[in-house]
C-alpha cells in the first residue's frame, strides 16, 4: 500500500530532506536535500559525524593564519563535507548556507576571497571532484542577496537557493533576478500570525500555506522558471495543502510521519508546464483570479518599502538572519576549540 510520502511524491511534487543528518536521509529516498548552520550545528554535536570535523580540522591546520582564519577556513570545509556526504546518498543537488552576518553585504557575499562566500564554497566543492550543478548555493532573500544571486546565476553559472523568504515583494524580485529556487518559510509566517493575533490556522486557513500558493500562482501565471519550494513545516497539514508545489523541502520527523501513514494526499497545485490541448487548473485559476504584475528588481526603494509595509516578512527576515549567523558562530567557535587543542 502507498504511503502518504508516496502519494506527495505522486502529485508532482518533488520530496527534498531538510537535514544535516546524512545518516538518516536516505530512508527516505528525496531527490535533494538542504542545509543551515542550525542544522550542521546540530548533527555536528553528534559522535557519528566527528570524522568530518576531523577533516575540517586538517585543512584549516595545513591552510594556516591564525586562529580566526583557520576556524573560517574549517567551517568552509565543514560544510562541504557535509555537502559531499549528502550528495553520495541523493540523486540531485544539496543546498548550502552562506555566512548569515554578510545577508547585507552583496560584494561580500559574491566574492570569492571573502569567507563563506558563494565562489568559494563553489570553489571548495570542485577541489573535491564536486561539480557545481549539483550544488545550490544559499543565500538570504535581502536586497543585497537577491542582487548577488542575480550577478551569480547570470555571469557565473551558480545555481543559487533563495532562503528566509517570507513576503510576496522577496518572491518577485527572486523571479525577476533568474534565481534558480526560493525558500518560502510556511511555520515561520504561521508563528508571526499565531503570535500576534493569538488565533489557531489549519489547512487552507494558514497564512504560511495562502503565501506560498499566491507565490506559485504568480510563477506560473507570469511564466518565472523559478522553482518554488516550501520550507519550514510545523506540521503535515502544511505540507499536504500544497501538494503539487515544485519542491517542499521537510524535516526528517514529518517525513517520518508521511512514510508512516497511509491518509490520501490529493493533489492541490499544479506544478506540471501546460501541455498540447491542456490547460493545467493553476493557469485556469490564474486567468480568472489574475494577479497583477509588479516589478522590485530595479528598484532598491520600492523593494525595502514592500519589506517594510510587510511586518511579518520584515520581522522574520531579520530574526532569521540573526539566528542563523548565531548558529554558525556557536559552530565557528566548537571548531575553534578543536583548532587550539
């Protein structure tokens, strides 16, 4: 009998682990698989994947500078290794995290002697006989990473992974930059809401699930290649009202869950191009509730004043930022240690 993770994978849409644990990836057979410093961080702690850091440890001894520069030079190293764990498992690519701290800073985040950078990580993986089309790079959805991600796919031929997306003016501007895949964070937007207005969403009702339908609908109505991919599920329910959506990337435990049930999971959004004598119902749907088009890629102040009028985004953006830089320092500072001993 199908499985629930079967019947997703069945719409269309294509299973992606969100984990630093390689070990427990392939059980459920996704095509990618994606990374934050929270989640290396994480499996880092864990006496199974000591060997990594080992190797890490190594490389930042032989690239010598100081302390500072070596334990750089291992958290690079770091993640690719883990990069390069996970991509003898899947079948696709594996995304990884720039340095939060340079979300603002667009030189550095495209400069390839800058630490943690696109270039390098790239750079990095090709040292070790891993191409670059497997690799997406992660970089947050801020003006200055947008506009990075456009310079990246358009004059380096680097597939890059927009995260920390939580409003519709990040999600335009993603698709007019060329990017190759956002991460729209569904719990993260249905937190604010449940927060701040103290009320409980479920299935259509949820704020996360009404974002990135509107996205994915604006996609595909405006033609954009770029593929919409959820992220950040606080429970199954999410995940089944956008089945059909390009991509969902999702924490081992939900899909644990989806692997041990058999429920129905319907198709809710249709991710497949239009074919000959076929009008896909999105394109149905588009033509009868048409969303306008609008443009941010050009304009810095239009853009930051979307963000702004959007407190949801503007606050999430922003504490998701600051999270994940404070993850990658407290990995930083674990090798550190390891570096002095």
């Amino acid at each position: 009998m199908s499985t629930s993770l079967d019947l997703l994978k069945q719409t269309g849409t294509v299973v992606v682990s969100d984990s630093g644990d390689f070990e427990s990836i392939d059980v459920y057979k996704p095509q990618d698989a994606t990374t934050n410093p929270s989640l290396i961080l994480a499996a880092a702690n864990k006496p199974g994947y000591a060997k990594l850091i080992d190797v890490a440890i190594k490389y930042a001894k032989q690239k010598g500078g100081d302390l500072d520069a070596q334990a750089n030079a291992a958290l690079d190293r770091l993640l690719v290794e883990f990069g390069k764990e996970i991509l003898a498992i899947i079948p696709g690519r594996v995304s990884t995290e720039v340095d939060a701290r340079l979300s603002f800073s667009k030189e550095g985040t495209k400069a390839k002697d800058s630490k943690l950078q696109a270039k390098e990580l790239i750079a990095l993986y090709e040292s070790i006989g891993v191409k670059k089309d497997r690799i997406l790079i992660k970089i947050a959805s801020t003006w200055e990473g947008i506009q990075a991600a456009r310079e990246l796919e358009r004059d380096e031929g680097i597939h890059c992974n927009l995260t920390l997306l939580f409003g519709f003016g990040q999600a335009v501007a993603c698709a007019e930059a060329g990017v190759t895949l956002i991460s729209p964070f569904v719990g993260r937007i249905l937190d604010w809401y449940k927060k701040t207005t103290g009320k409980n969403y479920e299935g259509d009702e949820d704020p996360g699930v009404q974002s990135v339908t509107k996205i994915f609908n604006y996609y595909k109505q405006h033609g954009y290649k770029t593929i919409v991919m959820g992220a950040s599920f606080r429970n199954t329910g999410e995940i089944k009202s956008l089945a059909g959506v390009d991509f969902l990337t999702i924490s081992p435990a939900l899909l644990e869950e989806l692997k041990t049930s058999t429920a129905p999971v319907p198709k809710r959004l249709d991710s497949l191009q239009d074919k000959i004598l076929k009008i896909s119902v999105v394109r149905l749907a588009a033509k009868a509730n048409p969303i306008p088009k609008v443009t941010y890629i050009d304009n810095e102040a239009e853009f930051r004043w979307a963000l702004l009028q959007d407190q949801m985004a503007f606050d999430k953006l922003h504490e998701g930022i600051k999270k994940f830089a404070e993850d990658g320092e407290t990995l930083k500072e674990l090798l550190r240690k390891k570096l002095s001993a």
